[in-house]
C-alpha cells in the first residue's frame, strides 16, 4: 500500500460535501474541447449487445495514447466525474473513450435484457475493440466506483486474455463488497434519496419502451435499494438470490492476486459508500498500489475552490510516465 496526502482545503474536508462535489455540474462549467470533439459510437459485441459510447480522438499524429473511462451505477458518460476527467486527459493531449453500461445514460432501448454488474464479458469485449482503435498507442482504463470494480475485474481477465497496449488501470472508489456498498447507501439517507430517484427513473423507462417484457410499478415503489435489488433478482434474473448475485462481482483476495497490468487504486477512509476495511482485508502486491488517503468522500478528491481534482492529476502523472510500446 502507497500513502500519499490528499489535502484539500479546510472547507471540503467534510466527507458528504466531497462525495456530493463529485457529481457536482458544477465541476464541468466552462469549455469542454473533449465534447467539441466528441463522435457518438456503438460498440457490438461477439452475442450483439450494444453499448452507447463517446469517442473524442485527440487528433492525428498528436495523440498520446486513448484513455477509456467507465463511470459509476446509475452514472453514464455525461456524469460531472467522468466529463471532468475526460476534459483534463483530452487537454493533456490523450484521446478519451466514455463508455455507457447496458441501461446508463440514453441506452436503455439498444437491449432488452437488463443491466446486472456481473455482465463483465460485454465490457470486456468493448474494452478490447476500443484498445485497437487507435493501433498500437498506448491504452489506459479509469473507473470510477462500480466503473472501478468493472476495471479491477478485467484487469483479472487480462492475465488470460491479455490486451497487448493496455499499460496502466486507474480504480477510483472501487466498490468491493455490493453487500456492504448497498447497506451504507441504505443507511445514508441523502445518498439513498439520489441513488433510488436516478434507479427509478431508469426502470421506468425500461418498462416504457418494453412495456411486454418488464412490469416495474411495485418494484419502483419499495423505499430501499435493498429491497429493490431482491425484488428485481426474484422476478428477473437466474440467480437464487441477491446474495449470490453480489457474489458475483465481489472483489476478492483472488481478483487482485490475478491482477496482471499495472493498477494503481484511488480509495479514502471516510468513504461513505465503501468501507475502508474491505481494502485492508485483501493482500495487495505489485502490479497493483493501493493509495489510501484520511479524506476524499466517494469519488472526490476536489482539492479548491477552483474544483481541481488530486486523481485527475495522479492520473496524467501515470499515464505520461509510461514508455509507448515501440519503445518497450
């Protein structure tokens, strides 16, 4: 485990306010050459799911390499985080790639089944087209929350599957353990309120547009993402229950152990949505630094008035410091 100081300043020290900066619009004010540059995408797997994504080439013969952003549950690629990041990356001279789950951000209608965090194989193949896009340059995944569970997971997969240019993968708050994840937004009652009003929303709209498939009317009643969850397991999935789902995309000692690109995880103590004791029950080693700071809320790390970020900064530290593959 690396210790680095995140400091910011005395006035976003607290962990709500941090958590709530992260997802702030107002971080994203101003220009935003990544959106001028910006080409809506679908990405088609090898069974036909088709993602929704955005690519913002850097630009011929200037491009440092394609950094591909994941954002959190119930984000997309226009989450304040990921627009943010992608701004910074795409100014430093990187091309970026922001990718939508199933289900997340105006995707809903491009697949009947339902979005489940364990659809790990249709991202990793999104992952493994958007690395050759841009030929043998360097390539870089950033995930945020359930964006950096979903990197920590292909990082795994990687050791058998390996994508040739992916040099470095970036893990910010990384959901563990969804068992615990779900009880603390639960028991937050301001997180709780945004998560399920944002839950909500989108399983409406799934039932809208396939009205014969899905019935959500009682489930999107129910006051708990718990409740939801078991609901929506019992009714539409295969499996037995949602602990068994959860399993699914837990993130073991095994996980990290299998780890076979360079990872670097951005965590903090006062994380409100992940207990910082599920990073001290698992054994890291190299390829994979742990960063663990006192403060940062969930997916924070806003440094100033200014909106500065310490990971978007940590990240262009990383990425610039990795040699391009023909000189390996």
């Amino acid at each position: 485990m690396i210790e680095e100081k995140f400091n910011p300043a005395f006035f976003l020290k607290n962990a709500q306010i941090q958590t709530y900066l992260a997802s702030s619009r107002l971080r994203v004010m101003g220009k935003n050459h990544m959106l001028d540059a910006a080409k809506e995408t679908i990405i088609t797997t090898k069974a036909g799911v088709r993602l929704l994504a955005s690519y913002s080439p850097a630009g011929e013969n200037k491009s440092k390499g394609m950094v591909m952003l994941l954002h959190g549950w119930e984000g997309s690629e226009g989450s304040a985080y990921i627009l943010s990041a992608g701004r910074h990356l795409f100014e430093n001279g990187y091309s970026v790639f922001r990718l939508n789950f199933r289900d997340h951000g105006n995707s809903h209608h491009l697949n009947e089944g339902l979005f489940y965090a364990t659809r790990i194989d249709e991202v990793f193949q999104a992952v493994q087209q958007v690395s050759a896009i841009e030929g043998g340059l360097n390539f870089f995944l950033a995930g945020f929350s359930l964006g950096g569970n979903y990197a920590l997971r292909i990082g795994r997969i990687c050791a058998k599957e390996p994508i040739k240019n992916l040099r470095h993968i970036v893990s910010i708050s990384p959901v563990i353990d969804p068992d615990k994840a779900t009880g603390a937004i639960d028991r937050n009652a301001i997180i709780k309120k945004y998560f399920l009003s944002k839950w909500r929303r989108s399983l409406a709209l799934k039932h809208k547009l396939f009205p014969d498939k899905y019935d959500f009317g009682e489930i999107i009643s129910l006051n708990s993402c718990r409740s939801i969850t078991d609901r929506l397991i019992e009714r539409y999935s295969s499996y037995k229950n949602t602990t068994e789902y959860f399993r699914g995309y837990t993130i073991t000692g095994d996980t990290i152990s299998g780890i076979a690109v360079p990872t670097t995880i951005i965590a903090s103590k006062d994380d409100p949505v992940i207990p910082v004791c599920d990073f001290y029950a698992l054994d890291f080693r190299e390829p994979v630094n742990l960063m663990i700071h006192r403060r940062g809320g969930h997916n924070g790390f806003i440094e100033d008035i200014f909106f500065n970020c310490w990971y978007e900064k940590k990240m262009l530290r990383l990425f610039d410091g990795m040699k391009p593959l023909h000189d390996i």
